[in-house]
C-alpha cells in the first residue's frame, strides 16, 4: 500500500477536544495529552510499514492537536512524544518509542519484541533506550464514526440476575467471539435459565502482562487493558470488525431483554511497573495517568506493577470519555469495575468514597442510569472498603461468598448466614438496598461450584507459577477424595452441596450472580486462578465449556431457581426486612431454630447450631409494578449437618398448610413430596438441605 495522501505536511491547528481521532470538514481531528511533552508527532503508517511523520502543530491544555488532510478510514497510526528524560521526576520522554493513542477506538497488531517496547536502555533510571519500536507495538487505526446505540433496558435491579459471561463454544468460526456469545443456542439458554443481564470479562483491548508473557503463556481474562475504547480485536470472528460485531452482540441480547455489563480495568494498565513497556500513556504523562513516589516509582496497589492516578484529572477524563463511549455509542447497560477502591485512593492513601474519579463518574449526566459495580477492594489490606461505596453504587459482596461458603461446608455460624439471607442490612443497611449486594458464590477468579466441593486445595501448576498464585483461602471441601472419583456416594455428596450453594444464592435477597457454567457442572481441574493459557491456545479453546457432557440435571434445576425467584417478590425484596408490620399486621420476617421456635438470643449465639428457618410474609413487597398475594408467605429451612428431624416453623397466628416447592435433594428441585403438611410438621431430612415451602393461608385476607 502506498504512503497515504496528506493534501500538506503544514497541519492545521484545529481543537483540542474531542481527544483521539474525530471526523471534521476537510479531513481528521488528532488530538494527544501530553502536558510535559515538548512536541509530539502523528505517525501514519502503511500496511507495508512504511511511516509518514507529522508534527502537530499546538498545544492547548496540555493537550497536542491538529488537523490531517486526505487519509482514509482504516489508517493505522501512533504518535511519538519529543521532552526530557528524567525518571525520578516522572518524565519518561522517548520518541524511539511509538505509542498507541490512548483514545484509539481500534487497534491493529501484537507485541513483537518485549525489550524493543522498552524506554530505558539497561535500568529504568539510567539512559534512554535508542531501539525504534514501530513493528513490534500494537498500531491505533482511524474507525467510522458511531452512532448512539438504540435505548437501553433498564431492567429494576430487584428484578435483575448476573451471570459472568464467557465466550461460550458455538459454531466453530464464531467460537469464542462477540458474534459466539450473541448466537441462537447461547441466548436460547440464557432466557431459558431466566438470566436477565451478562457481566463480561475485560473486552476492552488487552495485551499480556511482561512476566506472563515471558512464561509463553497470554492472559486471556483480559485485565491488561492497552486501549480503553477499543474492543479487544481478538475476539471479533473477522479481524477489524470487532465495533461492528460487538455492537451487533449487544443489539441481539438486548432484543432477547438481557443486558450487557462490562467488567472494566481502570485501576492499573498494561504497562506494568517502571521497568515495564512503555506502550501508550507512560510515554505520553506518566506523572499525569499514574500515580508514583517521590523517586518517580509506581505505588502498587493493584499487584500489576502500576497504578492509575485516580485524583488526576488526565486520569478522570480517560475513564469518564471511556465509560460514555461504551455506554452511549457502544450500547452496554453497566460497568463492574476491578479493584475498585483503587479509585478512590490517593496513592497509597486511604480510601474516600467522594474522590473525585468516584464522584465523577457518579455526577456524569450520561452515566446516571447505568449499572454501576463495585469490587470494592485492592491489592492492600487498606483497600478492603465492602460496604463503602456511595448510594449509586452495588458490590461484590465477598461477605456473602464466605459465609455461605462456610455454612454449607460444615460451618455453624448462623448468625452470619441470616445476615446473607436477608440481603446483607448489616453491610448496606444505612444509605442502600438489598439489591445493592451482588451476591455470588464463585466467579472467574477461584473455583468453579463443581472444584468447590472436589478440591480441599488448590491446584494451579498449570499456570507455571509453582503453584503460588491464587488464594488459600476457599473454604472448599473434597469429600473424601482429592478430584475426579467414580464413587457414587461421594458424587452424591458433592451433588447434594452443589445444589445447596445454588440454592442459597438464587433465593437469598439481593442481586445473585452466577458464573457461567456452575449451572452444567463446568469444571477447571481444581485451578483457582485460571487466567492464562499456553500463547498459542485459540480463543474458542482457552473457554472452551464442555457441553456434550453437561449436566442436564443442574441446568433444570436452576432453571427452577430462577422460575421460582421471579415468580415469587418475596425472594427478591428491594427493600431491607426490618420487623415492620405488613397490612396483615404481622412481621415480615422471623427466624425459627430446627425445633420450631423462635431465635433468641442465646440461640444466635450458638455455634454448634447447623439449622435455621425463615418465615418470610410477602404482604408489604414493595416491588415496582407488582401486586403481592398477600396470602403467598414462605418458609426457608436451611440445614448443613447429617440426617435431623426439622420442626417445620409458623408463626402462632398461621392457620393453613405448608407446601414444598422447592428441595435442594432433588436432582431437578423438583418436590419429591408436594403434600400439604399441617403447621408444625416434622421433616426428616437425610443430610444437607435447602428447602422453599410455600405457606396457604386457610383464611385469606388474614
């Protein structure tokens, strides 16, 4: 391909915003931060290589702009940044170095050689590197302008179930793609699990992380982001068509009712630490999008080398332009963002729910009816901030993880599980709602269900970390043999546990979320840290998900969850229970020991208690739009320990019969006896149960 034609190498001045690439009369708007620099070049280069440097021609704001005549969509392009090298002050200035734009909408390529990517010669404080990095860095590409994306669906966050998407196996050429995860048999199965919204793993451009890089191994989670507004182009099914693929994704989840939230990565980026690459924004104001010492080190609060200065307002302004274009033009409903606390910590310290990323982005006009999620922690114990977000915001709520956890592998505390149950008030209770706790049992990063109740321990050589990376502390269990067995008693036991943990989380209050493929039984060999594959695994394979040999059982079964869950507002409160009297004049909610009496306080302090009822009256939901049967009341049995008789609870003023309508025993949670009982019947339980028992009034209206 021959150079492009640019109608003069005198640029015009044009406008410092919109930063990035824009389409103006005449030709194309480039604009770069880059306060420090004293000049950068717009770098056009051809298929072939070849490159055409051009200076651009002011500087307002801190901002480098200029108009370009006569290139065509598809150019590839990148600047080179002229200034000081002083590391210990933050300027690390190389034009050897081309460097991706940071508001690039699309790019092109992969990393060739690691050190050519390097600014600093031998040490990162010593001299500067003198090797040109054009053919081993990844090129910005000029895109179409986009349109606003059609209106969204707002679905009530009471009403709204995650599951943590993967790219799902389909038709071979569309495996592991955008266009995989929006194909028939995909979203066919997602509204027949009745699943309403899909939490994506990072698909804003990533590259790999140096040190995984150098094991011959790639990161395919994704939470290495080398371009903020592009879709990661690896997982378009045709290269160079991951806007429009992406877009299309979205449209046809949207056209089935189920959203699309992104798990976004703007804590820290690829970049690595100062002895890292220097790709994009470390070449063009390290001191403005990180946030470093007084020696001009990076602080490290996420475990990635870096971290993005959340008080800068280089920083605010990337986030916040990023989250409105994938919002608006890109069409997604929400955003869980990783290592969330990290945005609201001034380097190294303390957290501040006000900073002034988090309350940008909370105060953006264009933002304020997105799905904002917290996971609201960091790398550093001080960066543990569970239940301090402000009012907008829900949270992974790793609470819930643990003491479910714990309960159901053999743990007595009740007290903290009755927290869980009940939507986590003790957590989210002052300014919010229970839909405000995400709750989940497993996620990407740790085991999935089935390796929950298959490993006592971890087993992750497969990452070629020595076994050293992910977390000791899981709370798993493998009843009695470490992995697969043939043993049918164990298998039932482990079954039995799964369907419990399912249960648990798809019926307490709050927002559930459930990782794909816990629902058929997806396994990943006991790895509870699997966020990297050999370089040259394709997509489709590093997610593959074994669905000739799911189990058709689970799928059913939480199938039968969630049918449950929507049918039935009182499993799904948007309010906090608390003791109020409903219209029929009684509680809303009350605790019941395995004898059917009520807890008292002693009772809650017992730990050898491995039993707990909740009798739930579903008169004063408050759900938006739904009318309750006042008559349709509930009752949970838990129970974690051997074989009991449960004194099935009602209060003194029930008057009717109880119905099983759900039991965790069952393969499918189908009732294995759905008859009437009388109050305050005696079920013999064999084990580890969760029971739903709906209560029918002899009296209605009382």
């Amino acid at each position: 391909m021959s150079s492009p034609s640019v109608a003069t190498d005198r640029l015009r001045p044009g406008s410092p915003f919109p930063l990035g690439v824009s389409t103006v009369p005449g030709g194309h708007q480039f604009a770069v931060h880059a306060p420090d620099a004293q000049g950068v070049e717009l770098c056009l280069i051809d298929h072939d290589g070849a490159e055409r440097r051009l200076d651009l021609p002011q500087q307002t704001y801190g901002i480098w702009h200029g108009i370009v005549d006569g290139i065509s969509i598809g150019q590839r392009y990148g600047f080179r940044a002229h200034g000081n090298w002083d590391p210990q002050r933050g300027l690390r200035f190389n034009s050897n170095k081309l460097l991706i734009d940071p508001w690039a909408r699309q790019i092109v390529g992969g990393v060739g050689d690691a050190n050519a990517l390097l600014a600093h010669a031998d040490d990162p404080f010593g001299t500067a590197s003198t090797v040109d990095s054009l053919g081993h860095v990844p090129l910005s590409v000029v895109t179409e302008p986009t349109t606003a994306a059609a209106a969204k669906l707002e679905t009530p966050w009471a009403e709204t179930v995650i599951y943590t998407a993967r790219h799902s196996a389909v038709a071979p050429e569309h495996r592991g793609t955008y266009l995989g995860l929006a194909a028939d048999p995909v979203i066919e199965h997602l509204v027949s699990l009745g699943i309403t919204a899909v939490e994506l793993l990072p698909v804003q451009a990533f590259l790999t992380e140096p040190p995984v890089a150098a094991r011959g191994m790639r990161n395919h989670w994704g939470y290495s982001t080398a371009a903020y507004f592009a879709p990661h182009p690896g997982y378009a099914s045709r290269p160079g068509e991951e806007i429009a693929e992406f877009r299309t994704m979205v449209d046809r989840l949207h056209a089935a009712g189920i959203e699309v939230l992104l798990d976004v990565v703007y804590n820290h980026t690829c970049e690595w630490a100062v002895d890292g690459p220097s790709i994009s924004w470390r070449g063009l104001d390290a001191r403005g999008y990180y946030a470093l010492d007084g020696d001009g080190r990076d602080i490290d609060l996420t475990g990635c080398g870096n971290t993005v200065d959340a008080h800068s307002p280089a920083a605010v302004r990337l986030v916040c332009d990023s989250l409105r274009y994938w919002y608006t033009e890109m069409g997604v409903d929400g955003f869980r963002f990783d290592l969330a606390s990290v945005l609201g910590r001034t380097g190294d310290g303390p957290f501040d729910a006000r900073a002034p990323l988090l309350s940008a982005i909370t105060t953006d006009l264009m933002l304020q009816r997105s799905k904002l999620i917290a996971e609201p922690w960091d790398a550093t114990a001080a960066g543990y901030q569970v239940g301090k977000f402000g009012l907008q915001w829900s949270e992974w709520n790793d609470k819930f993880r643990d003491d479910v956890r714990r309960f159901w592998a053999g743990g007595r505390e009740v007290r903290e599980l009755a927290s869980r149950l009940a939507g986590s008030e003790d957590i989210y209770g002052d300014i919010r709602r229970p839909w405000a706790s995400v709750n989940f049992i497993t996620a990407h990063d740790g085991f999935t269900v089935a390796d929950l109740v298959s490993y006592a321990e971890k087993h992750n050589d497969a990452n070629g970390e020595d076994g050293k990376d992910g977390t000791n502390n899981n709370y798993s269990v493998n009843h009695g043999v470490e992995g697969p067995t043939d043993d049918p008693s164990i298998e039932e036991a482990r079954g039995r546990h799964v369907r419990a943990l399912l249960a648990t989380l798809l019926l307490s209050t709050g927002t559930p979320m459930l990782l794909a493929g816990d629902e058929l039984g997806h396994t990943q060999g006991g790895n509870n840290n699997a966020y990297c594959v050999p370089t040259d695994t394709p997509a489709a394979d590093a997610w593959a998900i074994d669905w000739p040999n799911a189990d058709w059982h689970r799928i059913a079964y939480v199938t039968r969850l969630l049918q449950l869950r929507k049918s039935s507002p009182a499993l799904r409160q948007p309010e906090f229970f608390d003791g109020r009297a409903t219209p029929t004049g009684h509680p809303d909610l009350v605790w019941f020991a395995a004898d059917g009496t009520e807890m008292t306080i002693d009772d809650w302090n017992d730990n050898s208690r491995c039993s707990l009822q909740a009798w739930i009256d579903e008169s004063d939901v408050r759900s938006s739009g739904e009318t309750p049967d006042q008559d349709d009341n509930w009752l949970l049995i838990l129970h974690s320990g051997d074989a009991v008789g449960i004194t099935t609870a009602c209060p003194e003023w029930f008057d009717g019969t109880l119905e099983v309508a759900f039991d965790s025993t069952t393969p499918d949670g189908a009732p294995a006896n759905s008859a009437a009982l009388p109050p305050r019947s005696v079920i013999e339980l064999s084990g580890p149960t969760f029971l739903a028992l709906r209560a029918l009034s002899s009296n209605p209206g009382r």
